[in-house]
C-alpha cells in the first residue's frame, strides 16, 4: 500500500500524535443515534492483500454486529478523494466512517473536527481526537512467528526477505522474523532486499529471484502482493506471507503467513462506540496479537507438527504478555539497544532504523 511519507511520520509517531491530539471529553464520546457504518477502502477489495483483508473484516463485522456496513473502493491518498467520499456517506446517514491508510490521516482529522457527532476510525493512521481513533498492529509479533516456521524448515539457514521500504515499520518485521528464526536455529541469517514500493510484482519477483539465487531456501515478506510467495514455489523453495493466507497462492510453498484479524479489534471497538462514553486512545491504538492487530495462518504442510507445536507455545506466551524486543538485545554490530530487564519502547518501534544480528541488509 502506497502509504506516502511514511518515514517522516512513523520515525516520530508518538511524539506526533500528542501534537495532534486535542483533549479528550471527560464522558466520552457518544453516536447521536442508531449506529451506521462506512468504509472507505484505500484499494480494490480483492487486491490480494492489504484491502482484501479489510473486506474479509467486514463480512465478519457485519455478521457479528447485525449491521450493514457500506463501502467504497479505490480511495487513494488524496484529500480531494477522501473528503467528498466519507462526506458522501455522511450525508446519507454514516455516524461511524473506517478509513484504511497512512495517506487518510489528514483528510480524517479535519473531518472528525467538522462532523463532531461522527466517529472516525483509521487504520496505519497518525491522527487522533475525541471522535477520531487511528490504529494499526503489532506486525513483529506475528512476523517473529513466522521467523521461527522459517527457521525450523530451513536446510541452509541461509533466509531472504523482500521488504517494501526501510521505514519502522518494515524494519520491526524484519528484525523480528530474524529473531524468530535464530530461535529455531541460531546460525540463521536474514538477506533483505527492498523494493522501495509497497506494491511492485515486478520489483519483488527480481528481489526474490535474487535472494534464491544467493542460496536463500526460504523467502520471507513485508509486500503487498504475493508475488513472493509464488516465485518461491516456482524456484522450489519455501516461503512465509504478510497481509493474508498466502497459502492462497502458493500452496505448497507457503509455511505460514502473517495475517490482519481485523474484524477481533473492529468488533471490539465499535461495540464500545455504539456502547456510549467511547474514549479514543489519545495515542491511536497500537494492537497486540491478543487484541486482534495480527495473528499467523498456516501452517504449510512442510512445517513438522513438532516445530508447530512448538511456535503455538510462543503464540501463547506473545498472547500471556511476553515481550519480542525485550533486553539484553544488541544490533548486528554489537551496540546495546534494550537493557537487561527492559523493553523497547513504542516510539522507539516506530523509528526502529537498525538491525540484530544476523541480518544483511541491501538495496
């Protein structure tokens, strides 16, 4: 997903958002009436990835709420878009309006500050208000599960990973995939090619091909498309997806994906808007596995049963509390980054621009 500027914002999110955050109403906020629903997709609904996953959200939002949800596609990142789209739905009735990108926040917060009584959800969002909520997951969380089906599968040791851009974002992915493979085999190392797009089959089909030939025996991803997935299973090698089920398009290549389960959050926070008093996290809200941000699908049928169990067991303890990016933990070339008995903080997630061991990072 073309999400623009996204270095600038996600390096120093946090501090951002405390900028643009106006105080919260003591009581909270409350819809003026019957709850109706909007959505505004950043894509088409069957892109493969990214929006799809959203679509598949709503059917389940719909089904568990006992609501409608109306929806729109193609809403890039253009105010000039955004705007006459969700005021489109406001002006037939919308109380509730879900953006789905980076490229939204700006258009959603002046639109939250004009339409007072509507409550705003965005996802990958930096703005925040009294009726404006941005949201996105804790990727590393499900990548690192990943990381460990790609480690506990790997002949060579030797990993690829096709990366969209070296932002924050991507780069706790990265780590945390690494991370989870040296947990496996701890003379794992990480390759990574990034394609400076986040939707480019072109450029993640020669980012593959290249780590394969470089000895990569499994190819990892933070992309939009599934373009990696399936040169892996052209080339005979395995591979782990990002977004959703990649097993979709390669079957036998794909060990396990990181997947959006958006409807676990969504359903959860709509209740608490159509509730009343509904208190927007001034912040946004950064998701963990146990909220419903992200979670694994699979497993591949060349994941042995007993290194599945073995990645459920830190499934659960990720869903008990337990901390990725928890110290002592050193970058790759020895620096301490987290101490002893501490985490790495959420702002400092967000402008993660270095890289643990094992990781060899290239253009």
């Amino acid at each position: 997903m073309l999400r623009k500027l996204l270095s600038i914002a996600a390096a120093s999110l946090m501090a951002t958002a405390a900028s643009v955050t106006p105080a919260l109403a003591a009581d909270g906020y409350t819809l003026p009436g019957k709850p109706s629903i909007a959505m505004l997709y950043y894509g088409p609904k069957n892109d493969g990835g990214w929006t799809q996953a959203f679509e598949e959200a709503r059917v389940k939002i719909e089904k568990e709420l006992g609501l409608k949800i109306n929806f729109v596609e193609n809403i890039t990142e253009d105010a000039s878009v955004i705007k006459p789209a969700a005021e489109r739905f406001i002006s037939r009735g919308a109380n509730i309006v879900i953006g789905t990108a980076f490229g939204h926040s700006d258009a959603f917060k002046d639109l939250a500050a004009k339409y007072p009584k509507v409550a705003f959800l965005n996802a990958s969002g930096t703005t925040n208000g009294p009726n404006l909520e941005s949201f996105y997951g804790r990727t590393y969380e499900s990548q690192y599960l990943c990381g460990m089906a790609a480690g506990a599968v790997s002949k060579s040791g030797k990993l690829g990973f096709v990366a969209a851009n070296p932002f924050g974002v991507v780069n706790w992915t990265i780590n945390a995939f690494a991370l989870g493979a040296q947990k496996m085999n701890p003379n794992a190392t990480v390759n990574v090619i990034y394609t400076g797009t986040w939707n480019d089959p072109v450029k993640e089909r020669a980012a593959a091909s290249a780590l394969i030939d470089q000895g990569a025996d499994v190819i990892g991803q933070h992309v939009d498309s599934p373009t990696p997935q399936i040169v892996a299973q052209e080339r005979g090698v395995y591979g782990t997806g990002h977004h959703r089920d990649l097993r979709q398009f390669a079957p036998k290549a794909t060990l396990c994906s990181s997947v959006w389960v958006w409807d676990k959050f969504l359903v959860t926070e709509l209740k608490k808007i159509i509730a009343g008093g509904w208190k927007p996290e001034p912040y946004g809200a950064f998701i963990p596995l146990k909220d419903g941000g992200t979670d694994i699908a699979g497993f591949g049928p060349a994941v042995p049963a007993d290194k599945a169990k073995l990645i459920l067991a830190e499934r659960d303890a990720l869903l008990k509390g337990k901390q990725i990016y928890a110290g002592p933990l050193a970058d790759r070339d020895g620096k301490q980054r987290v101490a002893a008995g501490q985490v790495l903080s959420d702002g400092d997630l967000w402008k993660m621009d270095w890289f643990v061991k094992g990781v060899v990072t290239q253009k």
